[in-house]
C-alpha cells in the first residue's frame, strides 16, 4: 500500500526506461529481491496498468507510532538482465537469430513475459564480443541495434518488447490532445528545435577479423530540396563510424541510410502538461494540435488532481 503519492518517469533513450519511486507499506514476508511492484491507476473510472518494477533500493523507517514504511526506488523488467553479467566470454553461434538470442537473454536472466517481432537476420559468425563481466542488457540492445530494433523496453503490462525502431504513424495515434473548452491540454508548453551538426556524406563500415572482407555503405544527400543537400551546400562528410557487427550488408546500408535520413531532419522537441490521460508506454504516437510526435519522456506524480508532463519529439525537414 502507498502512503504518498508515488512518482513515475519515462525515458526513451535511457537503458531501463521506466522507473518508479514510492513510500510503502509492504505487506509481510515481502521479498524486496525478487517480488515486483504494480502501479494502478484509476482514470475516468477505468483502471489503467502503469508497468510493473522491481526495487532498487529500499529503505526502512519507523514512526513513533511503530508503522514501518519503506521508501523504494523502483525499475522497469530491464533492471534484471541490467544486473546479469557474463561469467566467461560470451560466445553466439554463427547462424542463430537475433531475436532468438534476445529472448535467450531474457529468459536467462528471469524475464518470462515477452512480445517479439521476429527477425529473419542471422548473426554472421562466431561472436565472442563480449568480456567477462558485461550486463546482459549491454549484449541486448547492441544485437538489436545490428537488425535497426529499438532497444528492449518494458509495457504497462510488464511484458518485455522487442520490435522494429517505431516511426511517426498517423493511422495508429495512440493519444490526442487538442486546446479547447473540453480539453485536457494545459497551456504552458516549450518548443526547442535543434539544427547543430548537420553533415551530407555518410560512411559506415565494420572492420570485424571474422569477416572475408571490409564491408563499407555510404550514403549522400542529393535532394535539391533540402537546404543541407550536396548541391547546396557542398561535400560536408560525417566522421565514419566504425561498427562492431551487422547482420549483413543490406543492413549496414539501411543503417547508412537511416542516418543520412535523421540528419536531413531536425529534432523538434515540444514539452506539455495534460490532466491524468490513459496509460502511457514508450515512445507512443501523440498528436499534439495538428502535428504528429513520439513521445520519448513523461513524468507522473500519481495524486489526485496531478497533471502529466510530456516531452515529445519529432523530425523537421531541412
């Protein structure tokens, strides 16, 4: 049972997204290592799932009356495999899915519930890149960056997902917020767009001994209509980035070609309050007037009356 108000934030760049911090009172033989916390909230009469954590750090205190209460720092499914770490080098067989040494991984290290969107991509070869010592969510979220996953991230149902890196997808909003006599959008917002380190030539290569050869992508911005293109701007290259390992040359150029996309863009950021909506997740398509974000960070403190912050995201052509 919680006796204040509990907070929970999102984060979608961060590497456990979701976290939680609270006072409790936790019933008897609570087990603060293995057991989880479910976060409920009851919203215009329906209860909505807010993610299940596992704790932290707890601390104990006893009032004057004798009610101990305990005050938790709480993390989303990815705290576990954070803290499972190899005890040798870690070897991957040439030929296995990424997604089935993800799930691998997870279940390894206590994870049970997980949605996943199977990949046909295959590792390559023998892979020993990992040290002793490295939290299995490092390996995770490098082999699902070699296949252009999001890294692992939990839902509101506690299970752990695995999916292709989420885009902007006005035919599956899932929240809109619009000004107006009945809305719950708040007035104060901030926008903050960022035009810094824009660049028109792009090289990835992975220089990997377990390969044949050197494999090497390269992409240009040659449209016209882009103020950063080629044409108007001259030859302005990237710093080439190195890679470890990728699943395969299409892949290493749809890598190449992603970023090349993401530098024609420009990262607008929008900040808003909103009254206690549904349930969010991680990185959910938000319509915010008449423009479309995803939306990468969210902050509630769960009381009555409480507001949400939001901080939303999308790309600006340039």
């Amino acid at each position: 049972m919680s006796v204040e108000a509990p907070t929970l934030r999102m984060t979608a760049d961060a590497e456990i997204k979701k976290s939680l911090r609270a006072r409790l009172i936790l019933p008897e033989g609570a087990d603060i290592l293995n057991d989880t916390v479910s976060v409920r909230a009851t919203i215009d009469g329906i209860e909505n799932k807010l993610g299940e954590y596992y704790i932290g750090t707890a601390t104990e205190t006893t009032d004057e009356y004798g009610v101990k209460t305990t005050e938790i720092e709480g993390y989303d499914g990815a705290f576990r495999p954070s803290r499972y770490r190899t005890e040798g080098i870690y070897h991957i067989t040439a030929g296995a899915k990424y997604t089935d040494v993800v799930q691998a991984l997870l279940i390894e290290s206590g994870i049970e519930k997980i949605m996943v969107t199977t990949s046909t991509a295959t590792i390559r070869t023998d892979r020993e890149d990992w040290e002793i010592g490295t939290a299995y969510l490092t390996i995770i979220n490098t082999l699902l960056s070699e296949i252009n996953y999001d890294s692992l991230w939990f839902d509101n149902e506690g299970y752990a997902r695995i999916n292709p890196k989420k885009t902007l997808n006005a035919e599956t909003l899932e929240h809109i917020y619009q000004s107006g006599e009945y809305s719950i959008l708040k007035v104060n917002n901030t926008k903050e767009t960022d035009v810094f380190d824009k660049y028109n030539v792009f090289i990835a290569y992975v220089d990997n001994a377990d390969n044949e050869s050197l494999m090497i992508a390269k992409a240009e911005n040659n449209d016209a209509s882009s103020i950063l293109s080629i044409q108007r701007r001259g030859r302005i290259q990237a710093p080439p980035k190195r890679l470890d390992n990728i699943a395969s040359q299409e892949e290493l150029q749809a890598y190449v070609d992603n970023w090349r996309t993401e530098s024609m863009m420009s990262t607008e950021t929008l900040t808003i309050e909103t009254e206690l909506d549904k349930a969010h997740n991680v990185l959910d398509t938000v319509q915010c007037e008449d423009q479309i974000y995803l939306e990468t960070g969210w902050e509630i403190d769960l009381e009555a009356g409480t507001t949400m912050m939001h901080t939303l995201q999308r790309e600006v052509f340039l």
